[in-house]
C-alpha cells in the first residue's frame, strides 16, 4: 500500500480544542503520518505532539504565495520535519486570464528557489476553480503547470478535480510525477462539501483515481463531515488498506 496521510484540517475543531489529544487518536486509528495547517502559527505545539504521538509530517500547508515572510514558514517546516510545503489556496479570482497564471507561476518559481536553499520541496493544492476555469480551451492548472519549474511539484485535490469538471485520472495521467501528493475524499460532486463520505463511497471514482498516480502519497482529508470525523478518516483508511495496492 502506498504511503497514506491525513490533513489536519479534517479536524480542526479538536485540533482547536487539544492539538495533542487529536493527533494522538489519528494516531490510534493506525496513520502514522499527518499533514498540518498553518504549522508555523504553532511550530512548537505541532513538534510536541507529533512526537508525542509517534507520527511524522513530510508535508504540510500555509498561505507561502501571499506571505511577506516565506523564508520564516520555510524554516519552521524545516524545524518539524516537513520537506514539502504546499499553498492550498489562492482565490478564483486569479486564475481568470494566461497573464494572472503566468505571473502566479513566476511567483511559485521563485518560492520553490527559496525551498530548494532548505532542502525543502514546494507546491500547489487546488480547488474547484482552477479546473472549472478553462484558458483557451484548457484548465487553468493545466495552463499554470506549463508555467512552471521542473522542481515545483502539486498536490492534487481529487475531489475538487472532480467538482470542477475534470476528468480527474486522465489529468493525473498528464502531470505524471509532478503530482506528489493527492488528497483522498469523496462525495457528492456537486460542491456541497456537508455531503461528502468515506473514501470510496460516493461520486469521485476514488479507485480509478488511486490507479492513476501510483506515485502519490495519499492524503486522507474531510472538508465537512456528517458524523464524527474520526470514524470518517478511520473508515477510508480501511477502504485504502483494501483497496489501494
């Protein structure tokens, strides 16, 4: 089985409440890997209760594209152990033309310039927006992609591939290696994130998904979740066991 993660924004209400306690029952349900948010906002607390809990983060998000200070989120990665930084968020807004692409890659070459002096890789997470987007009859990520560096590498939410109209394992098949990472969710891909569901129990095709980027460390990850979100992460983590060799 490849290897498996989980964001910690799938609970961020416990991790709000006791970062510890959360990490250690992700723990407990058998990850032995977490991707956190916003880490330098809690480095210290984050490196506690990581190794409290016996788990490693090789990856981990913050807002680096917009950040005044990319070096200091670089360095706290660094200091917990995360080599590859991913920016999960830049609004739709900035993906309406090729020139707004171009200038964002320009941008996240550079930052990768900055990791690379740390020995740090870093990337890009997507939404809805940057598939449901086209530029001249492409996706937008697949216009930023062009722009890019070799060293910059995503992390592919395919869930919201889905949601934004792609043909999620097709796309996976045409950024190949750069895709590292994958966030595992499903659901309904209408959007309505309060609908999604275990990994391999609603509309995203999660095993054909799964098929096409071999390479990629799965993220388990619950935008919203109906029940307790625990039980959701331990339940696609035992769909993945199953299913994902």
């Amino acid at each position: 089985m490849p290897t498996t993660s989980v964001q910690l924004y799938s609970v961020r209400d416990a991790v709000a409440e006791d970062l510890d306690g959360a990490v250690a029952r992700l723990a407990e349900i058998g990850l032995e890997q977490v991707e956190p948010y916003a880490f330098h906002e809690r480095t210290e607390e984050y490196q506690r209760a990581f190794a409290a809990a016996g788990v490693t983060a090789p990856s981990g998000h913050a807002p680096v594209i917009t950040s005044d200070g990319p070096e200091a989120i670089f360095d706290a990665a660094a200091t917990l152990g995360i080599a590859t930084v991913i920016d999960p968020y830049i609004p739709a807004e900035h993906w309406q033309t090729a020139e707004q692409v171009a200038e964002l890659a320009e941008r996240v070459n550079h930052l990768a310039t900055l990791a690379a002096e740390r020995g740090l890789e870093f990337g890009y997470h997507n939404h809805s927006w940057e598939l449901s987007t086209r530029i001249e009859g492409r996706h937008a990520l697949e216009v930023f992609v062009g722009y890019l560096a070799p060293e910059v590498v995503l992390e592919v939410d395919t869930y919201w591939t889905g949601v934004g109209g792609a043909d999620t394992p097709a796309l996976l098949a045409t950024l190949g290696d750069r895709v590292r990472l994958i966030h595992v969710k499903d659901g309904t891909l209408d959007g309505d994130v309060s609908k999604q569901q275990p990994a391999g129990s609603g509309e995203a095709g999660v095993g054909a998904v799964l098929a096409a980027a071999p390479q990629a460390t799965r993220v388990i990850e619950f935008d919203a979740y109906a029940g307790d979100v625990f039980d959701g992460i331990a339940q696609s983590l035992a769909w993945l066991k199953e299913n994902d060799r």
